[in-house]
C-alpha cells in the first residue's frame, strides 16, 4: 500500500490488490482514491507475503470496481495488472469469447488474465512469454497464479518496469520511487524481457525464454527526486514522456489493416457525426492553441466550418448554436470553469458534445454526451506538454474519423494519415535528440527581455503555444503573431535585441515564412543573431535567411506541430532553469483553473 501511495499521482480513479493467502487468492478493488482502499483494508485485514497491486488511470473503460485491477481469469486461478495499452485486445477478446472465455469488464487488460489461462500449462512463466508472442500494444504487466504462490511474472514492452533486490523480499514496480523505502539495488528491465520474482531472487529472461545478467543499479534519490525519474523537474520529465504519451493517444484507434481510425469509445454515433454541419471548439490556454490547430485539422480533412473560441469570452458574444452544431471543449483536467461554463452554455442551446480531456471521471467527463480520452497519463508540472501533444494527436484523430464518416477522404488519404500518425511518437523522440542544441540557443537568449515567435498556416498556433510557454515558465515577455501580418505593426518592435523565432518547416507556405524572415533579418535583426528558425532536416538554404537554425525531421505538414513545438518546449523549460524560476509551479498560475 505504501508504494501504491507512492504511485498515486499517476493514477487514481480505482485502485485494487491481489494477495496469496494460505492457497487462495484475495482480491479487493474500490473506486476512486487509494484512500478508499485503505480504509476497506482497515476494515477487513489481509495477510500473506506475495501480491500485487495497482492505481487505475481509466483508459478502457469508466472508473468503475469491476474495471478496476488486478482482473482475473474465469476461475480465478490467474490475477493481472497492466499499464499501457492492448492494441489488439478487441481481436483475442472476440477469439477467446469464441473459446468460451467469459468476460466481467470493459478493459483491455482482462484480456491477458484469458489469454494465459488459454495457454497455462502448469507453468505461469512459460505461459506469460507464449502469450507475449500474441499481444501488440505498450505494457508493463505482472501476474500470479494461484497454484504457484511464491511466484510473480512480470513482462516490459514499452511501459517502465523495475526490480528490487531487497534484503529477503523482492519488488517489481512501475516506478522506482515506490520501492526506495525498502531497497536501493534496482534492475531496469528493457522491451521484451520477462522477469520472474521469487524468495530465491529475481531472474531475468528474454523474449525466447533465455536467461539473462543484467546490472543492478544503486539509486540515491530521496523518494520525491526518484518520483521525477531522475530528471531536475517534472516538466522536463514530460517532454520527454512524449513519445509514450503519444503512443497511449493514438494507441488502439489505428487500423492499418482496414485503413480506418476507430473512436469506438466516443459516444457520438456515425448519424450524430453525418448530421452536424458546424463545430465550435471551446479552450482556455494552451488547449485552446491545441484546438486552433485542430480547426486547420478538421476543415481540411471533413470540410465542416470550424470556430474556435476562448471560453471565457464564449458566452458573452451570444454566441449562433443550433441543434446540428457539434461544440468540443478540450481541457486537461476536465475541470476548468471557463470551459465548463461555455459547454453548459452549448448544452441549452442544443449543441451535441464532446469533451477531449485527460482527466476521466472529472466533470466535463460527466457533463458531456461524448468523450475522446487522451490517456496522457497524470500531468504534474503546471505549464502542459505532453497533454497538449496529446490534445493536438486527438484531434487529428478525430478530424480523420470525421473525414471518413462524412466521406470527404479517399482511402489512400487515409492510410497516408494512419502512416504519418503511427510515425509520430519516433519522431518526437527523434526531436528530442535536439535538447542540447536548444540549450546552447537558451543560454545565448536567456537575458532576453523580449521574444517574438512567428508562424504560418497551421503552425501559427505552434508559435502561440511556443510564446505561452516561454512567458509561463521564464516570465519572459514573449508574443506570437501569424508571419505574414508581422509588416502590418509588430515589425515596429525589431531591433538588435529582440530575438525572432519562426517555424520555417516544410509546408505549404515555406515561400511565404522565408520572405517573412528576411524582412525580420533586414531590419536590424541579425545585428546580434537574433533571427532563428525551426527548419527541416536537409534544409540548408535557409542557412541563408537566419543565424541560428535547429532542425527537426521531415514529416507530413498535418502532423508538422506535433514535432515542432517540441523544440519550443525546451527552450522555455531551459531558459527558465538558467534563470532559476520554479519550473513546475510558475508564480500566479494552477494546473486546473477551477474559478471564471
């Protein structure tokens, strides 16, 4: 319980334990917070020495005790918990229902409890490494049985999985910060290794089954640094969970095969989705630059008209609503007033909703006839990253399925969007490879007193997003304008000691952003090297428009502000770590904005 405690912050809508106890399995599950747990616990004591426990973040499934984990089997022989996604459960799900498998919850794990019931033979460790041949996802799963009570399999594909060598007693956690109390000697297991834990220790096998040295790690951490993984703040933790987060987004909702997005869990049918003809998409901060780019997303791909608005203001313009508008408020938390506010507001007009939120079980959650979950996971540091990469991959998700439900995309339109979104978590981890490119750019820039970001088309938000950041963290003075209405007053303020940065990535209006550069360039800005851009890989020309360039890779224009703006979140959290600002909690601001 004292390492579920630990683990909290990265989950709590359920929370849930399994312990062997004199030949029998025990579970007890209970919604909400580990305290509900804790005080069933309190109530009806367990004992035993082996067992395994986990905190929900609902992604498959609302918050519920019987979607809550550890899940089992059919006869209760087998118990599982899992972190990550189970990209094909729908598919072993209808396979092993076919067999006669019965199923109590919505979630994708319960399906690996049935799939290694199929498979036991006597051995929960040869069954675990035969049922890893079958399943596709990000996972981070362990296992008990029943008939071997001294024994816990764990398995790692692309979620965190530890062991602990401790004195006697032996861990397996998905953070280390869960067993520092007990244990210094950590074993970091990698993608595809099984791991199996016993009072004789711990072994580490790969994916064929073979036996495997692996080295064991001292942590000197204190329990609050090992809860930010090693990493100074958890916004820098954060931007580089982004390849993960991306992952848990689109994981599941990417059908290669039938070249479709699948939002199965969106509760807005298809006839719901034909019958609108207008969307208004209401934000506050950095959702709402997530959703002016899911404005250019959503026009392009399903040809509806798309507004966006700050939801502060929404309501005091008497805004047009009908029954065929569709409104979407995007809120990390699903509990900002401003948005809620605006959505009740579309509920009483008759809009159609729908909420993209990362918070299951919050308010907006409850309120709305439709949600698409991010499944970012918990977001801690104040200034967002991954859940606004994550808010911008959803709506690419959802502009897609618009797209094929109002049938304006051709099927190779499609699987071409399929390709460039199952690409995107490598990328962003590719983009990440520039940290310290844009470290030496913050250093150069931290004294600044001034920034002007510039951005064309659908980056332009990118640059509102990157200035936000910058001023968030920094308190550094920091705007965004569209390049091209930069000569109609802004240029006024160029000067030798104002650095301009523009995202001059390939795209459809690169000419344009280059011309946009060089009336910067020509005004003084380049006095000190103060003009940047964010370019392409290959792109050398523009070496010849600007002094500084940090390169990120190619990809598709549509997918473009989920790699740029990364280079953009570095830079804030750098500068403000030069300037020795409180990165994760900025003076004045609060991670969920609960008051208009």
């Amino acid at each position: 319980m004292h390492g579920l405690r630990r683990l909290e912050y990265r989950g709590y809508d359920s929370a849930g334990l399994a312990i062997a106890d004199g030949g029998e399995l025990v579970l007890r599950r209970e919604v909400g917070k580990l305290n509900n747990l804790e005080e069933g616990l309190k109530r009806a004591p367990l004992t035993g020495n082996v067992g395994i426990g986990h905190t929900r973040w609902a992604t498959h499934g609302r918050p519920t005790a019987f979607n809550a984990h550890p899940h089992t089997d059919c006869s209760g022989q087998i118990v599982v918990v899992h972190n990550g996604i189970i990209e094909n459960y729908l598919d072993l799900k209808r396979e092993l229902s076919d067999a006669g498998h019965r199923f109590e919850s919505d979630t994708d794990t319960e399906v690996l409890a049935h799939l290694v019931e199929s498979l036991y033979a006597g051995d929960l460790f040869a069954a675990v490494l035969a049922a890893y041949r079958r399943i596709e996802g990000t996972f981070a799963t362990v296992f008990m049985h029943r008939d071997e009570p001294g024994k816990v399999v764990g398995l790692r594909h692309g979620a965190p999985l530890v062991a602990g060598l401790g004195s006697e007693e032996h861990f397996l956690a998905s953070d280390v910060t869960a067993i520092l109390d007990y244990t210094r000697q950590v074993v970091y297991l990698d993608d595809g290794e099984v791991v199996v834990v016993s009072k004789e220790g711990v072994r580490v096998f790969d994916h064929e089954g073979l036996p495997k040295v692996k080295e064991v790690h001292r942590i000197d951490w204190n329990p609050a640094a090992a809860e930010k993984a090693g990493y100074e703040h958890f916004m820098l933790k954060e931007i580089f969970e982004q390849p993960s987060s991306l992952t848990n987004t689109l994981g599941g909702r990417l059908d290669e095969r039938e070249g479709r997005v699948f939002l199965g869990d969106l509760g807005l049918s298809e006839a719901e989705l034909r019958s609108i003809d207008r969307i208004v998409i209401v934000a506050c901060g950095t959702a709402y630059y997530a959703g002016l780019v899911g404005k250019y997303m959503i026009e392009r791909l399903s040809r509806l008209p798309v507004e966006v608005d700050f939801a502060s203001e929404f309501r005091y313009r008497d805004p047009v609503i009908t029954d065929r508008t569709l409104a979407i408020a995007i809120s990390q938390s699903g509990e900002t007033a401003d948005t809620l506010a605006a959505l009740r507001e579309c509920r009483r007009l008759g809009a159609k909703t729908l909420g993209i939120i990362n918070a299951i079980g919050s308010t907006m959650s409850r309120e709305v006839d439709g949600v698409l979950s991010l499944q970012s996971g918990p977001e801690i540091s104040v200034a967002s990253t991954k859940a606004y990469t994550s808010m911008v991959a959803a709506l690419l998700l959802l502009a897609t399925h618009l797209g094929q439900v109002r049938e304006e995309l051709a099927d190779a339109v499609v699987a071409g969007l399929i390709n460039d979104m199952k690409r995107l978590p490598g990328l962003v981890k590719q983009t990440l490879e520039t940290a310290d490119e844009v470290q030496a750019l913050a250093e150069t820039f931290a004294l600044s007193q001034h920034f002007l970001f510039l951005g064309r088309g659908i980056n332009f938000p990118t640059a509102m997003e990157g200035a936000l950041k910058l001023k968030e963290i920094s308190y550094i003075h920091a705007e965004a304008y569209a390049a091209g209405e930069m000569k109609h007053g802004p240029i006024a303020l160029i000067n030798e000691a104002m650095p301009v940065l523009a995202l001059a990535t390939r795209s459809s209006t690169y000419d344009k952003v280059i011309s946009n550069l060089q009336e910067a360039k020509s005004r003084k800005g380049a006095a000190r090297g103060t003009v940047i851009a964010i370019a392409t890989e290959g792109d050398r020309a523009i070496t010849a428009h600007v002094d500084r360039v940090i390169y990120v890779p190619g990809c598709s224009e549509l997918v473009s502000p989920v790699i740029n703006v990364v280079p953009l979140q570095l830079l804030a959290y750098y500068t403000a770590r030069i300037l020795g600002k409180d990165i994760d909690q900025p003076r004045n601001l609060a991670k969920s904005v609960t008051v208009e």
